[in-house]
C-alpha cells in the first residue's frame, strides 16, 4: 500500500486497523505498507558496520528505498518504550512525508508531536477517565515523564476532539469501562 503524505491521524488509524490501546507502531507501520527492519538486517544487507549504524542514530532511523519507505531499528537499544517511541517518531517521518525532504529541525519537532499523538491520543485517554500519569503511562505503553506531558495538555483542553478517532476506539473504550 502506498501511504499518503500528512494522512491525518484518524486515516492512520483507520487505515491501520488500530481500534485500541496501547498502539503497536510496529504492526501499524507494516499495515500502512512500510518495511521495518532491525539494524542487524540493515548491517548485513548493505553491509554497514553497527558503528556506522550508531553513528545514524542509536535508536533509528528511516529511508526511502526507491519508492517505498523503510524503518531502521536497533533491537538492542534499551528500553521497550523507548523503541516504541521512537518506531511512532520514524513513522512519522513516512507519514509526513519528510523522507523525500533534507532532515530539518522542524521534521525532528513534527515526528516527535506526532509519536506523541500516535501513540497516546487524547481523546480517548479522556474518554477513558484516565487521569494519572501511571495510568496514562500505563494505558498508552508510553513513559511516565511523556505521560506527564500528555495529562498536562489534557488538562489545558486545547486539543481537536476527533470524532473518526472517538469512533475507531469506540468499542475499546466502551470494553474499558467494564
Ligand atoms: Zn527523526
């Protein structure tokens, strides 16, 4: 599948097939039609050392192969929420369409509101009645200073409640309450 640049995040979702949480980046960017590889595929395959690869990134990063987009993560790097931070950050580079442009700041502060977004929507934490950082953390599969900052912008309400988003979590949230 050929993915749209800037798809919003409920077309993501829904295309996707993601209806709850916590989101698997992984399985999310391999339903959009985008390969995902670890640094040990990629160091054998192009033959790249692993210190040419750390000196990419020591958590990720993603290409374009030909047409078709590509993520690149260390398996060995610590921490599962912080691989699952930063697959949602790499996907929001193939997402937004930043693998065809240089890799500029802004691109860096786009894939990281977006792995945010992605991976910790606030409409349905709200509608969940999730309201502590452990809770969120928890809830999300995201880490509790990023849970932190989610509570905090959901407390400040000055966010887009999206009713496609509400709707493709419908029955998680409704299941949650049970
Ligand atoms: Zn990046």
């Amino acid at each position: 599948m050929k993915i749209s640049t800037r798809a919003g995040l409920a077309e993501i979702y829904e295309r996707a097939d993601i209806h709850s949480l916590p989101i698997d980046p992984l399985a999310a960017a391999r339903s959009l039609g985008i390969k995902t590889v670890s640094y040990k595929i990629i160091s054998e395959y192009y033959h790249i050392t692993f210190e040419e690869l750390y000196r990419k990134s020591l958590w990720g990063f993603s290409f374009l192969e030909g047409e078709f987009p590509v993520i690149a993560l260390n398996e060995s790097a610590c921490g599962e929420r912080r691989r699952r931070f930063t697959a949602a950050h790499e996907l929001g580079h193939c997402v937004l369409g930043h693998l065809r442009g240089r890799n500029l700041e802004s691109a860096e502060r786009e894939a990281n509101r977006f792995a945010a977004d992605f991976l910790a929507p606030l409409c349905v934490i709200e509608q969940c009645g999730v309201r502590s950082v452990a809770g969120v953390a928890r809830l999300c599969g995201i880490s509790e200073s990023a849970a932190e900052i989610r509570l905090r912008e959901l407390r400040d309400g000055n966010f887009r409640r999206d009713s496609r988003i509400s709707e493709q979590f419908s029955g998680f949230i409704v299941r949650y309450f049970q």
